[in-house]
C-alpha cells in the first residue's frame, strides 16, 4: 500500500495490485574462441567452490563458441566467472520439471502453443531436484510461460530448486 496526495492536499491512500512473481533461473551465456580446452577451463574455474554447473548447452560456429551455463549459485558463479575474466552476459529463463508421463514434453510445448508463447531455445538440465526431468527455455514473456506452464500442472523451478 503506498500514499499519494489528492488535487487540496489531503493524503490519499493507493492500494497496488501485485500479480504473481514468478521464478527465473539466471542462464550466463559464456563467449569462448572455438579452441580445444576453453570448456575445460571454464568448468575447471567452478572446482572446489559450491558452485555446481546444473545445466549446460554450447553453440559453436567457425570462430567462436556461446556455453550456455545455469549454475546452482549463480552470484557467486558470476564473481567466479569475472574474476577469471570469462566474457559473459545473462538472461533470465523459465525451468519447468516434466511429469512422469511419456508425453510431457509434448504437453508442454502444447500449452505454450496454445497461449502463442514461442520458444527460442531450450535445453535439459543436469539437476533433477525432485528426481523429475526439468528442461530451460528461454522464452517471449517468462511470467506468461510461467502462469501458462503452472496452470497446466507443470512445476516452475526456481534457482533454489537448483542448490545441492
């Protein structure tokens, strides 16, 4: 609740109507030259630290490579990553675990079709909280996938769900 003045003055009381606020994994895109041993530096840069690579995907092209990280930690991920001077940029994305069902996956992408949300990319990650298959997207509007995806009975991971 928040207070405001009328036209004479007078405090008027102004209420906000909050929605739900739904939960994102930070996802570090890491910019590597396309060589042999730049993955191996980067995962050798989280040893010994409670940082846990929870999911992982790389997009290469003839000169340079994109690794697409989510970490269990991400702050303390993102310090490591600055102080070995690793380029990077962040995103947020929606993490969805997958029921047990054999179809789910399909119902998923059903359900964002559904409400005209489209998918960029995706990819599963390593960590299965519950003992469930979960899947990364990045998405159009992460609070619509969320509220879509929710509705549907898909669990919305956040990065807590991702911490060993």
């Amino acid at each position: 609740m928040s207070f405001g003045e009328d036209d004479s003055g007078n405090e008027v009381e102004l209420e906000t109507i909050h929605g739900r606020n739904w939960p994102t994994v930070t996802q570090f895109s890491v910019f590597l030259e396309n060589r042999v041993g730049q993955l191996l530096e980067v995962v050798r840069s989280f040893h010994g630290t409670k940082v846990k690579i929870v999911g992982l995907t790389i997009s290469d092209s003839a000169d340079c490579s994109i690794l697409r990280l989510i970490l269990s930690h991400p702050e303390q991920g993102r310090e490591i990553l600055s102080l070995n001077k690793h380029a990077f940029a962040e995103n947020e994305l929606v993490a969805a675990e997958l029921p047990a069902a054999s179809s789910s996956l399909a119902e998923l992408c059903m359900a964002l079709l559904r409400a005209e949300i489209n998918i960029h990319y995706a990819y599963p990650l390593i960590v299965h909280p519950r003992g469930r298959s979960a899947v990364a997207m990045h998405i159009d509007n992460n609070e619509q996938a969320s509220r879509t995806l929710h509705d549907m009975g898909f669990e919305i991971l956040c990065e807590a769900d991702l911490q060993s």
